[in-house]
C-alpha cells in the first residue's frame, strides 16, 4: 500500500492479507456506529457458518458471542479461556464470530486448537456487521442470555477477563 511522501511513494511493507486487514481496520476506525449495549436484544445479523448457509443464534441457550481474528494473539487466549470455563462449568454456548475472514483461513485456524465439539462458528463478512453488535475491538465478548438480550460485553483481553467471565457466565447460568 503505497503513500506518497514528498513526491514519491513510501511502502508500508504490506501484502496481500496484511493490506485487507489494515483496510479492514482502518474502516473499523472511522465508520460511524449505533452499537447495542447491556440490555439490549442481540442484533439479527448477516452471519454464516463455515459452509455460507446462514447463522443464527438459538433462543433458550446462554451464549459467549466472541468476535475475533485468527491473527489476533488476545483473541487466541480469550478463546482458550473460554473454552476451559466452558470445560469446568459448562451451562452456556460459545460462538466465535471471525470477522472479515474466509472459512479457509478460519478452518486453519481452528485446526490447530483443541475446541469442543459444541463450539459454533460463525463468519461476519464485513465489519459492517460486526459494528451492528458494536465490536470495535479485538477481541470482543458479549455474553447473551437465552432470551437473547445482551447481559455482559467485554472488550478487549487483559487482567481479570477469565475471572470476569467466570462469574459473569456462573450467575447467568444459575439464573435460569
């Protein structure tokens, strides 16, 4: 990608899936947005699976939504936290929404990890729908009840997030 600096072009050093996701961030970065927030109903958004038939979430079931990148390292251990949470506790769904990947690059990524067999998968073509359910960083964890309204977000990946979704994902569970 190219910038012109005083009369001549400059290179970023960027190629080919490199350039996408700089594009792909730089529009995060600048596209205006309505998010949903605590308490509001999940989004119907244009989701689809690994196959491209389209994806929705199920009513009746807890569920972790995590938006992610399989280049994203924070994403890598809030997927690993959640899945060993899921593991200890179980009562809830995870639901790992790549965004602006192809299911070829999602299905490698997935590969090397050991996930159980009931995580979901779901693509969100363009950022566009990831801004619906107001993900404006990776990763982005919003856990939605089985009413299917949003009861905890979690941006970002740092300090206390497995703790966080420990007995935020226990006191939904016991809830119901």
């Amino acid at each position: 990608m190219p910038v012109r600096r005083g009369g001549r072009a400059a290179s970023w050093g960027l190629h080919g899936d490199d350039e996408a996701m700089l594009a792909l961030l730089l529009y995060l970065a600048v596209t205006p947005v309505h998010p949903v927030g605590i308490g509001d109903q999940a989004p119907a958004a244009s989701l689809t699976d690994l196959e491209g038939k389209p994806f929705t979430l199920a009513d009746n079931q807890t569920v972790a939504m995590v938006f992610f990148a399989t280049w994203c390292e924070p994403c890598h251990a809030a997927i690993a936290d959640l899945s060993a949470i899921h593991e200890i506790q179980g009562g809830f769904r995870i639901v790992l929404t790549a965004v602006g990947e192809d299911s070829a690059k999602v299905r490698a990524f997935l590969e090397k990890r050991k996930l159980a067999a009931t995580v979901a998968v779901a693509l969100a073509p363009t950022a566009q729908v990831a801004r619906a359910w107001g993900q404006d960083r990776f990763p982005t964890t919003f856990l939605v009840d089985e009413k299917q309204t949003i009861r905890h977000i979690n941006r970002g990946y740092g300090r206390g997030f497995r703790a966080r979704m420990e007995r935020w994902l226990r006191a939904m569970t016991e809830a119901r």
